[in-house]
C-alpha cells in the first residue's frame, strides 16, 4: 500500500526518516520558529521597549498577556471545528491571519496599537501551533514522536542562535519594532512551502462520525482521560512564563550584564539548545518519555533556585547557568509534548490540540499578569522578588510530575493492552 500524507507517514518499527517526512519536519520547524520568535521577541525586547513606550513592567505584563489570552480565547473556540476540515488548509488559513498580525505588530509605535496588534496576532497564532501538533500526531507513530518533537521544539534554539541576537541588532538600529518585520518575511516562505508542498492531512475526516461542533468540543473538554493532559498543560506552562517575560530585566539591573553582551548570552545558550534539542528526542524514544521527564524536572528545579538567585555573576557564569537551565527545560518540553500526543483519539486531535493550546496561552497569559504583579522595580531599577517567581516554578514543577506520572501510566496502558478479539457466531 502507498503511504500519503493523510496516513501515518511513517512505520512504528522504523528509525529513519524518509524524504517527505524529512520535509514535513522542517516547515513544522520552520513555522515552529516563527511562532516562538514572534512571542519570545518581546522578553529580550522588554528593556527596549518599556522605556520606548514610557510603560511600566505590570504594562508591559498586559502585552504579553493579551496575546496568550486571545489565543487561548481562539483555540476554544476553534476546538469543535478542528477536526472537520483537512489540517493543511486549517494551518494555512490561520498562518496567513498569524502573519498580518505580525506585520501589525511592526507598525505599532504605542502602547495601545501594541496591545491591539498582539491580541490580533494571539488569536490565530494558538491555533497555529495545535494545527501543527495535531499534523505530527497524525503523520508519525509515538515510537517516533520524541525525535520529531525534538527537531521541532529545537525551534526554541534557533530562534535563540539566530533569530534573537538578530533581532536585538535589528531592534539597535532601527528600533524594537524592526524584528517584527523580520519575521513577515520568513513567514511568507513558510507559508508557501507549505502550500506547494504539504499533502493533504485528512485521514481523520474518515474515522470521525459527523458531530455538531459544539458537542465536538464538550466530549473532548469532558473526557476524563483528556482532562489530566489538560491540566499537565496548564502546570507545565506556568511557571516558565512567569520567569520568562521578566528575565532581560533581571539579567540587565539585577547581575550587573550589559544590555550588548545579552546577545552572548542568547547565542551561546541557544547554540546548547539547538544541539540538545534532537539528542533529547532521540533519548525519550529510546529511554523512555517519562524518564526523560523526570530528569528535566530535577535539572529544571535545581537551576530555577540558582537561577533566581544570583546577583552580580559573571558573564560565564549566567551562561553556564542559563544553558543547564535551558536542557532541563528541553527536557520537559519534548518529552511530555511527545508523551501528552498519544492521548486523544484520532477523531479528537485536532479538537484535543486546539484546547490545549489554548489553556497553554492562558495560562501563560496569567502566569506573566501574576509575574508582573509579584516582581517590581526599586528605585535603582533593581527587580525585586524574582527568586519568587522561581519558588513558584519550582512547585508547578513538581505538581506537573505527579500528573505526568498518570499520564504515562495512561498511555503505557494502552499501548500494552491486547487488540479487542472479533466475537464468534454461533451459527
């Protein structure tokens, strides 16, 4: 039988990626880093552009929150629908919304228009990401998943090694504005690789008996099963945006490091995360997702107190830190994204996706209005209660442990259980 993409792309016993699997993974990649720029642009820009804009860092909280809000807004919204059509149109229909948002983002130069640009642009980017996971899923079997969430959330690295320190020179000498522009740009070949080359993704339509959307969408918000990975989500993605929003400022007016050598800093940690990023995919293949999960969670907790605490360190020693920090966050990352899609359904993936990313954005999006309210600024510009917002990492952390434990018990489960046997007639 030949496969196409609206059926797995690859076998469960394979190792090797074969050419089109190779290029899915790529623009999945490539959209991957687009994404995660356009959202991390604003933390490192945060030094830039609190004083452009003569806000306050609660202010500057409220931009990164109404993007997380708006797309957690449009993922529930977009749940019930998001099994009905071929996932290769769904992506390139809210990529293109994605993209606009973008480019809106590079003409604001208030606080208000900002505001305005960056919820346009979170309420299609959520359902970007969930169209994009639900494609992984769909085309690779779970003995492959670690390694295609590896290449994949490596975007994270990227967008450190070469998008970022970019964009802080582009922010230099055009304004914290220029990066946004940057970013249109790799979106539109994005955009039309994925249009001239993706296949079809809708082997789903076939298993999926016709349901009225919003039925669709309380069976996946009411599944039991659904209901753990939902709140693992929730935890996992937590802790890490209240660090995240405020850290240029802590790194800038707390350990003393020059707003030129962040560059360094990024670089250099990214470049870590680029190379970790696979090797970690291919080891919760290999080794197991939950255990992989596990380390994650003792390296993340041991960095997070360090992290939150320094003052005045050396450049190395902020790099030495922030790159063990960044494994142990890869770590979480891939395994459980890996771990967390072998639970919905086929017929519920694209709806399973789409509520997960949203609670992702809204959690995130309370998570920084809880940082912005928790951190603030003495009169020397100095950040105070950071280490704070690094206890509560490290709480979230172990909370998502204890779930994650169930969830891996869940699909252990079911990956062992023996296949239904047919019921023989009488006759």
């Amino acid at each position: 039988m030949t496969t196409t993409a609206s059926s797995p792309a690859a076998e469960p016993g394979g190792m090797g990626f074969s050419g089109y699997q190779k290029f899915v993974v790529a623009v999945l990649a490539f959209l991957q880093f687009t994404i995660v720029l356009d959202f991390m642009l604003l933390a490192p820009l945060g030094a830039l552009v609190v004083p452009a804009l003569h806000i306050t860092p609660e202010k500057f909280g409220q931009v990164v929150s109404a993007y997380a809000f708006a797309a957690g807004v449009s993922g529930i919204l977009a749940a019930g629908f998001a099994d009905r059509f071929d996932r290769k149109k769904l992506l390139l229909i809210f990529y293109s919304g994605f993209m606009l948002g973008t480019l809106f983002c590079a003409l604001a130069h208030t606080y208000t228009l900002l505001l305005l640009a960056r919820m346009f642009t979170g309420l299609f980017a959520g359902v970007v990401g969930a169209a994009s996971m639900a494609i992984v899923t769909d085309l690779f079997p779970l003995s492959m998943r670690g390694r295609v969430m590896g290449f994949i959330q490596s975007a994270f690295a990227a967008s450190t090694v070469l998008g970022l320190p970019l964009s802080l020179w582009l922010s230099s000498h055009w304004g914290w504005n220029a990066p946004f522009f940057l970013i249109v740009v790799v979106c539109t070949a994005v955009g039309a690789a994925i249009l001239g080359r993706l296949r079809p993704v809708n082997a789903h339509l076939a298993l999926r008996p016709d349901r009225n959307p919003l039925h669709h969408l309380l069976h996946t918000l009411t599944t039991r099963d659904y209901l753990i990975g939902f709140a693992t989500t929730a935890l996992l993605t937590m802790g890490g945006f209240m660090l995240m929003p405020y850290s240029t400022l802590f790194i800038v007016n707390n350990l003393g490091i020059p707003m030129a050598m962040l560059t360094v800093v990024y670089l250099i940690t990214g470049m870590v995360s680029a190379v970790m990023g696979p090797l970690l995919g291919r080891a919760s293949d290999v080794f197991g997702k939950f255990r992989i999960f596990a380390f994650g969670c003792a390296v993340t907790i041991v960095m997070v107190l360090i992290y939150t605490r320094m003052s005045n360190v050396t450049l190395w020693t902020l790099i030495t830190v922030s790159a063990l920090l960044q494994i142990g966050i890869f770590s979480r990352i891939i395994s459980s994204s890996a771990l967390m899609s072998a639970l919905p359904k086929p017929s519920d993936r694209g709806a399973y996706m789409s509520i997960s990313s949203s609670l992702q954005q809204v959690s995130g999006g309370l998570a920084a209005m809880l940082g912005g309210m928790v951190v603030v600024q003495s009169a020397g510009d100095r950040l105070l209660h950071f280490d704070v917002l690094g206890d509560i990492l490290v709480f979230t952390t172990l909370a998502s442990f204890v779930l994650m434990y169930f969830v891996n018990r869940k699909v252990m489960g079911a990956a062992t259980a023996p296949a239904p046997q047919p019921v023989k007639s009488d006759a």
